[in-house]
C-alpha cells in the first residue's frame, strides 16, 4: 500500500474576512473531494485571512497512483487559487 501525503498552501488575494475564506475554502474542499476521492482538511493558518493552508492525503495499491491522484488535484487547486507552496510525499507501507 502506498500512501500520498501533500500540503499546499494558498494565497487568497483580495479576501477581507474569515468568512469568505471559510467560503472558498469550503467549495475547493468540496471540488477536490467529489472530483479526485481524496481527503482534503483546511490544515493550517485558520486565523490568517488572506492565506489557507490544505492537507491531502490518498491510499493506492502503488505509487504512480497516489503520484497521479495527488498531481491532478494539486493541478486542480492550482486552477482556482494562487498556490504558494506545496510538499508532496508518498509512503510506502510494508505488510
């Protein structure tokens, strides 16, 4: 089994409350999930309005699978938001 682990980080340019980026955070979650089958939680900066931080995270039989799952989502994101930084891993798990 292998398991991808990503962050990604967003700029959200020209948003003025919490509330708003509740919004759009909300919807990308929402995107992501329905579209990839993969888990997406807001992960960091909850309090800092004009940045969110996401993590992702999916389990495969093999690796280019997880690579692949996470890259299209990561594209994805990339489409709606600025991205900042990402980090992306995968985890091979032994049985």
């Amino acid at each position: 089994m292998v398991v991808g682990v990503c962050t990604i980080s967003i700029a959200l340019h020209g948003n003025r409350s919490l509330k708003g980026k509740r919004q759009v955070i909300r919807s990308v979650k929402d995107k992501v999930k329905k579209r990839f089958n993969i888990s997406i939680a807001e992960v960091g900066n909850h309090d800092i309005v004009q940045t969110a931080s996401l993590g992702m995270c999916v389990a495969a039989s093999d690796s280019s699978h997880a690579d692949s799952q996470i890259q299209k989502a990561v594209d994805f994101i990339s489409g709606q938001a600025d991205v900042t930084t990402i980090s992306f891993e995968l985890i091979n798990i032994k049985e």
